[in-house]
C-alpha cells in the first residue's frame, strides 16, 4: 500500500475476505499496528522520523558556525511486523 489509508483500507477488506495476499504498508501508526496484530497487516515500512528533529538542529548548528553540511542524509527505514514490533513500541504515531 502506497500510504496509512490503503493499508488501513486493505486490511479491512482482507478481514472479512481471507486471502494468501501479504499487505505491505508504509508508516507505522497504532491502527497499523492493531492490524499487524490480527494478521491483516503483513508489515510496514517506517522511517526513523524521531532522529529528523535532533539531525535538522545539528544541521543548523553546523551552517550557522559557518560548517559545511550534507546535501543528502539517508534517515534509514525500518520493517516493522508481528515478530517485532514490540522493539518500536514508543514510536508509534498517532
């Protein structure tokens, strides 16, 4: 699923129609989890949103010491699923 709302669609249509097919979703919110929960969600791509506040500041710090900074900042994903969502369990978005 491209976003919260198909996956969150998806796993409603998947819980009243049993099916082989492994949803995949992007984000990670308590709805999403609940369904990673009940098998209606397979997974979800996260990204690590909480390090962007801590690294936009860091950035500022850096150009306004007159330091040079990275044009390009890879803030990495993570695959969350019923094995191990536990391990994300306070970065839940709402």
């Amino acid at each position: 699923a491209t976003n919260v709302g198909w996956g969150l669609a998806y796993a409603k249509y998947f819980s009243k129609h049993k099916s082989d097919i492994k949803v995949l979703t992007v984000d990670y919110t308590k709805k999403i989890k609940e369904n990673i929960v009940k098998g209606h969600i397979h997974s979800a791509i996260a990204q690590r949103a909480f390090a962007w506040g801590t690294m936009a500041l860091e950035f500022l710090l850096d150009v306004f010491s007159g330091k040079q900074v990275q044009k390009y900042t890879d803030t990495g994903t993570y695959e969350v699923n019923k094995e191990n969502f536990n391990i994300y369990e306070n970065r839940i978005e709402s």
